[in-house]
C-alpha cells in the first residue's frame, strides 16, 4: 500500500514536528497508524530473563530458542504492558517480544489519540511505569539495607546502568498514573519513595533515552515484521554460538574510508578479492544479463569463488543481482555494499542473516556515500567495492586484534 492510499485511509497522515528517534519526519504520531517499536534497556542490561535452547532445535519444540523470563520479565509482561491499553484504549498492542536486554512492541492505534497526545508520550508513560516497576523489584529484593546503600553508592546525576548520562525526557507528572517522578536528570530520575532519610533521592532509568520505531505501512510488511519479532531469540541464540561470524563494527577504517559493517569480518583478510560489475545493458542496448557474454562471465566468477576468491559488488544492476543470489544460495564467500546506513537496530534480511552465519558473508555501509541521486551513489558504491578489491592489505582499524 502506497502513502496516498495510506493517507486516505487515515494511515499515514501529513508532515508534524515530534522528538525521539523517528524514521518519518512527515509522519503525524497522534493519528491511527501500526508501529513496531523498540525500547532497549540503559547500559543494556539483561534484566527480562534470558535466552535458551540451541539454534540447531527444530521449531516447536521445548529446546528451540525462546526466552526464559525473569521475575522482573514477567512483571513487565503481566502488569506493565497491560496499562498500555488501560490508560490509552484507542492503543492495541498485538504482539511483545521480550529480549533480554530489549523489548519489541506491535502496536495499533486504531483511532486518534486524545488532543496533544502522541505515540512518544504513550512510550515514556510506559517506559516510566516500568522502571518505577524495576525500582520496587529491587527494593523489594535488597530490602530497607539495600535501598541505603543504593543511595549511598551513587545514584547521582547523569549516572546509572552504562553512565551514558542521558536523560529519557521523563517530566514531572509523566509516565502511567502520573504518580512517583518528580524530574529527570540525566538518565536518574528524583523519586520521593523509598528514601531512608525521607527525602527524594536519584533512581536510575530503566531504558535508553528515545526508542525506535518503524511504521507498518502493507499487509505484507506486517507479516515479515511478526516473522522478524518471533525470530529474535533464534537470532540471538545463533549471534551467541558463531560470534566471529555475526560481527556488528560501526566504525572501521578499510584504507582511508569509514564503514559500518555486519557479517564476516574476516572476509577482508582474503588474498583474493574480485569484483562483481555489469553495466545494465550493453553496447547494443540489450540487458546484459540476456547476453552470452554474461552467462560465461558469471559462471566464471562464481567458479572462482568456489575455488576460494571473495566476490564484491553492491549487487545493483540484474546481472550483479544474479551472480549475489547465485552465491547465496551456494554459500560462497562474498562482500556486499549497501547504500543503507547499518545502526545498532540495523539488521539484515532472513537470507543474508543466515549467510553471515555461515560465515560467507560480509556486508558494508560507509559512512560518506554522497551525491545527490541513487544513480551517483550507486556509481560510487562500485567505486568502493574496485578499492576493497585492489587493495593488497586493507588497513582495518582494530579488527584483528587477539
């Protein structure tokens, strides 16, 4: 479905001004929509339980990968993520996938949300609601000793879980109920509970600053967006037992340019680097990848992967796309550029994700990919996969340290 007939159906509505973390600067988060939302944990504590099982178990059954939730985990599940609907009725939640040290949420807003209301306030409510949530588990754990020297030890100022120092926009009166937060600071918030001495003391937050969010916009996005949440912990189960192979480096340094990186890192030690390129069409104006000319090309580069080579293209026109799916699906070692950045939540599809498993694949997104079209870019990221290829011994920063 396109954004008019989104629009027309109430779905995607005109340009507003809004904070966090947004992907749609256009998007007005006040009027119906479906969202899939992300809130990772301060300093990214594993505080929801934690993820059992092999990846090798068949689905279905008790050894597959799945959560085993913590007593905290099963707070936020049972009582927390209820009050969503509770205080905001027009807000469904479809469906929770708890993580460890993050929690994903499908949600529908099925109708307009209360004047100057908005997606982010439902959010922080939430989020505010689970860490004074977080705050009485452990004061129900520590006991009165606890608490004491919890305030002792320094829940100051722009401090708490990863002393990050960042605030999450918690004000006074915000978050489900309103009751028990008085301001933020930092990323600890002033609460007038639990204090000893009977005055208000620091807490850290539970979460991050912001959230991220992606706006469900066709029924067929909907359903690879169940599929991705339902995956989550056989993903972080196989991350767990093939950790070389499923790197994530936003910062590295191949030569003299910057890239971010997931996959197989180790791909860029190979002495034999060969880059996939194919105009669209040829001299005489037929697709290039209809011409014989190509086929013997393209059986000749995957032979030599076969034989060990690493191919590397930004697989844009028909015939790098074969030669990328050809290798894919016989697993052969292989770099792909991207034009798309690659962030903390950046993660890459089914097929890709799996081949990086492997160990067969590594993908690149630098950090200056300029130009004012795709059609410069994409010049430009067959520029880049020529550099990685020619240079002998890639100068990449910290990577392969012991």
């Amino acid at each position: 479905m396109k954004r008019e007939e989104m629009q027309a159906k109430g779905l995607v509505p005109e340009e507003t001004r809004h904070s966090g973390h947004r992907r749609a600067c256009w998007h007005d988060y006040g009027l119906p929509g479906i969202y899939m939302l992300t809130l990772v944990t301060e300093g990214r504590q594993r505080v929801f339980g934690t993820v059992v099982g092999r990846s090798r178990a068949a689905k279905g059954t008790a050894d597959y990968p799945h959560l085993q939730f913590s007593p905290f985990g099963k707070v936020v599940l049972e009582e927390e993520i209820p009050k969503i609907t509770w205080f905001y009725p027009m807000v469904e939640v479809w469906k929770v996938i708890l993580m460890p040290d993050h929690i994903h949420l499908l949600v529908y807003v099925r109708e307009k949300l209360p004047q100057g209301k908005h997606l982010g306030l439902v959010v922080s409510g939430f989020k505010a609601g689970c860490s004074r949530a977080w705050w009485k588990w452990q004061d129900e754990q520590k006991g009165a000793l606890g608490r004491t020297l919890g305030h002792r030890n320094g829940f100051q100022a722009g401090r708490g879980f990863g002393d990050k120092g960042h605030g999450n926009g918690l004000q006074a009166g915000t978050g489900f109920g309103g009751a028990g937060v008085r301001a933020a600071v930092g990323n600890a918030v002033t609460v007038p509970e639990g204090s000893p001495e009977g005055h208000s003391v620091l807490r850290p937050t539970l979460f991050q600053a912001g959230y991220h969010d992606r706006i469900i916009r066709d029924a067929r996005m909907l359903e690879n967006v169940r599929r991705y949440m339902d995956e989550n912990p056989f993903r972080a189960k196989l991350r767990e037992e093939v950790p070389r192979l499923m790197q994530r480096r936003l910062h590295l340094w191949i030569n003299h340019r910057e890239y971010a990186a997931f996959g197989n890192l180790f791909l860029l030690k190979n002495p034999e680097k060969i880059q996939v390129f194919f105009h669209r069409r040829n001299e005489t104006g037929t697709p290039t990848h209809l011409t014989p000319e190509y086929a013997i090309e393209r059986d000749r580069l995957l032979r030599r992967a076969e034989e060990g080579a690493v191919l590397v293209t930004p697989g844009i026109s028909k015939g790098e796309q074969e030669v990328v799916h050809a290798a894919l699906s016989r697993q052969l070692p292989l770099i792909i550029l991207q034009k798309e950045p690659i962030s903390d939540f950046w993660k890459p599809s089914q097929g890709r994700f799996f081949a990086c498993a492997s160990g067969c694949l590594l993908i690149l997104a630098p950090w200056q990919l300029e130009g004012d079209s795709d059609y410069f870019r994409f010049h430009m990221l067959n520029d880049f996969a020529r550099e990685i290829c020619l240079c002998t011994e890639p100068r990449v920063v910290g990577l392969f340290q012991s």
